[in-house]
C-alpha cells in the first residue's frame, strides 16, 4: 500500500520533470537579414518567456565591411537605445560593442559584427515579459536599423 503511494509519486513526478524538460528545451528559430540598404528584414519579433529564440542573422549585402558592416544587439526592456549606440559608435576597437558597464548591463544578447555573406546565432531565452530593443551598432545604423522582440 505504501509503497504502491510512493510509486506513483514518484511517477509523477518523473512526468512533471520530462514536462519541464521539454519546455526548457523548446526553441524557435528565425532568421533576420541585414542588406546595404541598412535594413533588417524585420522590425519586430515574437518570442515567449522561458522559451528560447535562435535567430540567424546574415548580411546580405555586398559592400566592404569596413563601410557597411552589421551586428544584431538585443537590450533590455526601457534601455535607452541611442545612449547605447552612441557608445558603440565610439568602440571601434571593439568591433563597435562598447564594454562600459552601462552597455554590458544593458545588453542580453549580441552576435558578431558581420561582413557581406556572413552569418551568425544569437540565441536569447526571455526571462520576463516586455519589449526588448533590437539594433545594430555599426555608426550611423540604429535609426534605421531597429525593431522590437516583443515578449508578452
Ligand atoms: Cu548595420
């Protein structure tokens, strides 16, 4: 009788951890384009807390990197997108990612800086609810070069 309990209690519970297992090893992929036009191919994008988003940016474009490069940086909800780019513009060295303490607390995820026909993933699991900045921070692009993950 009770070890017949403790059985199903421990089935359970097995099942409750597969259950957690699945869902944490949920991913959804996209993929976001960078052209010469200084244009990503989207401006917003869907994602769930708790859930990962490998998104695969590529450059499509076909000018000299030196002149039009990209990158995929992702900020926290509220942080204030022109600051941030402003101090990347500045971090050449750094492959336009500035690394004052600003930046890297603002930052969740970023990919490389990236020439014509190259690609990277960036992966980033939401841990709360809001919209979360996208932009590239190579000079001169984030006004255009912008868009929202929304996080319900
Ligand atoms: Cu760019």
């Amino acid at each position: 009788m009770i070890s017949s309990t403790i059985r199903s209690i421990i089935s359970s519970l097995a099942v409750v951890f597969c259950v957690a297992l699945a869902q944490g090893q949920e991913v959804s992929k996209i993929e976001v384009t960078a052209n010469d036009q200084m244009k990503f191919s989207l401006k917003r994008i869907e994602a769930q807390v708790g859930k990962t988003l490998e998104i695969t940016v590529r450059n499509i474009g076909k000018l000299p990197k030196a002149s039009m490069a990209h990158n995929f940086v992702i900020l926290k909800p509220g942080s204030p997108l022109l600051i941030i780019a402003a101090k990347c513009h500045k971090a050449k060295e750094q492959n336009y990612m500035a690394t004052d303490a600003e930046t890297r607390a603002a930052v969740v995820a970023s990919g490389k800086l990236l020439g014509p026909g190259e690609s990277c993933v960036v992966r980033f699991t939401p841990q709360t609810s809001g919209d979360y900045p996208f932009l590239c921070t190579f000079p001169g692009h984030c006004t255009e070069m912008n868009g929202i993950i929304h996080v319900p």
